[in-house]
C-alpha cells in the first residue's frame, strides 16, 4: 500500500512530516529543526520537498499542514477559525496553496483558532490539531498543554469550545536571563519535579496566586542573605510561575479530572502542580495528538469523496 497523503506539523523551531494512509497507518517519516524562523529565509517549498524525499514520498503526493506555517509570517495565512471547533471547521477553512506556490502538488494549511471574545481575546496555531487529534480519541473535558505559552482548553462534543493562554514559560526565561534575579540564577541548571525548593514554591502559589509578585523579588534577596543556593533560587523560580497559574485555574472551578500533554520536561513540572492542586490526571502525547488531528482533518478534506 502507499500513502495517501503527507501530515505535516510546522513549528516556530520544529518540522514534523508523517506518511499517511486514511486508515490511520505510518509509511515513512522526517523530522528537523526547520521551523517557521529557518523557513522564513529559506524557503518553505525546499524545506517540504525535502523531507518529502527523504520520507520516500511519491510525486504529486498531496499535503496537510498545521502550525507557524499558516502564521502571517509562515508560508501562506491560514486565517484563525472560530470557536466552538470540531474538525470539520479547520477542515472546511484549510487554506489551498496556488500552484505557484505548491508545484505539483495539492497542499492545505490548516487555520489556527481564534477566541473573539473582548473580555478574554486568544488565539493558538498548532495545538488546535492536537486538541482534536484527542477528540478524534474520545478524549473530553479540561485539556492542559505545557509549552512557553500553555494553554488550558476544554473539549466538548468533539470540538474545542473555548481556552486561555498563560505565558508562564516566557515569563521564567525572561525573569532568569534579563531581570533582577538573573543575579541569582545559575547559567544553566534542571531540577527534578520533587525538589523541595520547586515543590514548597508550588505549594505557596497553588494556596495563593495573588502572592506571586510579592515573592519574586525573595529569590535575589534569599541567594544574597545565603537562605538559598542558586539552583534552588531557579527551582523556586519555576515553582512560584506555575504553581500560580495552576492555582489560579483550580481558583476559577474545583480541580476535576484534566488530560495532560506531555510528561517529560516541562511536563513532568506541570503534572507535579497539577496533582498537588487536586486534578486527576490522564497524560497524553504531543506528537501522537498532531498526527490524529491532522488525519482527521484529511479524511474530511480528501478521505470522504
């Protein structure tokens, strides 16, 4: 059997290209460090063909896209969708390369999700294929998604109806490198998610996220009065940042049941405030999730006629 259509999965820093069969089945695959930012001076046609190639894709084989490709700096706009979502909207707005762009192929950007609510305007390009790939599994309810900006999203009859976004991760690189307290990190350093210094900082902002700014200035203060090392300052950084915004959610309604993305990494630091807050936890994968929303985003595209 051959592939019936090539997923792609487009990042800012990242490039995911899966060989796919409507039945769900893997034939090939290739991966790099191609992002959106690579892209944007090297061109998004010979990065694609490429990893084409080297997945042993055939000519003319057609293509699905989602991520920073379908940003306003990507390859082509693939203008934001409207909430509530269930894949047949993303499918219906998949952009269509012109054939100036696309050669001889057919190529389709998937949009990216736009919450147009004024008093809690968001927007996400990339995990909304992720969000219905776990729909398309029969997942429901609270979604966390780690990443610089993470995103909390709620999944109901198949379609994602509604999410926010913290930028939890963007804040602990900016408040590490370029604050005060970049005098009291490490260059480098990682922590388990059962360090005492990270758990006490959990459980302090989880009790109380209105103390986060108040607490932050005591990591530069604790490492010069020598209450801390470093390492623990950084631990207690990241514990303080998401311990906040997980307490702040569990704040708005009780802690349920929630999927979590990923379990490594940042993962495994979100699992650990997510289970000190009282939710129960599901963990899916990441990548798992793209590929299952990108096939059915092309079985309502190409796999029903």
């Amino acid at each position: 059997m051959t592939a019936d259509f090539a997923a792609v999965d487009w990042g800012t820093s990242s490039f995911r290209l899966w060989l796919m069969g409507f039945d769900g089945q893997v034939y090939g695959e290739s991966r790099g460090s191609e992002g959106m930012q690579h892209c944007t001076t090297a061109g998004f046609a010979p990065v694609l063909e490429d990893h084409l190639d080297r997945a042993g894709a055939a000519p003319g084989l057609r293509v699905l896209i989602c991520g920073m490709a379908g940003a306003r700096q990507g390859w082509v706009e693939a203008p934001y969708a409207d909430l509530p979502a269930p894949v047949t909207a993303l499918a219906a707005q998949a952009v269509q390369l012109a054939a100036d762009k696309a050669g001889d192929r057919e190529i389709r950007i998937l949009p990216g999700l736009a919450q147009r609510d004024p008093a809690a305007p968001d927007v996400m390009r990339g995990e909304e294929t992720q969000l219905l790939g776990m729909a398309r599994d029969g997942i429901e309810g609270l979604v966390c998604m780690p990443g610089t900006h993470c995103k909390w999203a709620r999944l109901e009859g198949g379609a994602v109806t509604g999410f926010k976004s913290y930028m939890t991760g963007e804040l602990f690189e900016l408040l590490r490198r370029q604050s005060i307290l970049r005098h009291a990190m490490p260059d480098e350093g990682r922590f388990a998610p059962d360090d005492p210094a990270f758990v006490a900082a959990l459980d302090q902002a989880i009790a109380d996220p209105a103390m986060l700014p108040g607490a932050l200035f005591g990591l530069r203060a604790g490492q010069l009065l020598d209450f801390s090392t470093r390492e623990q300052a950084l631990a207690r950084l990241s514990g303080l940042l998401i311990g906040a915004e997980v307490g702040r959610e569990a704040a708005l309604a009780a802690p349920a049941h929630i999927t979590l993305v990923g379990q490594e990494g940042l993962g495994a630091l979100y699992a650990a405030a997510l289970e000190r807050a009282g939710y129960a936890l599901n963990i899916t994968d990441a990548e798992t999730a793209s590929r299952q929303g990108l096939l059915a985003a092309a079985i309502e595209i190409w796999g029903k006629k």
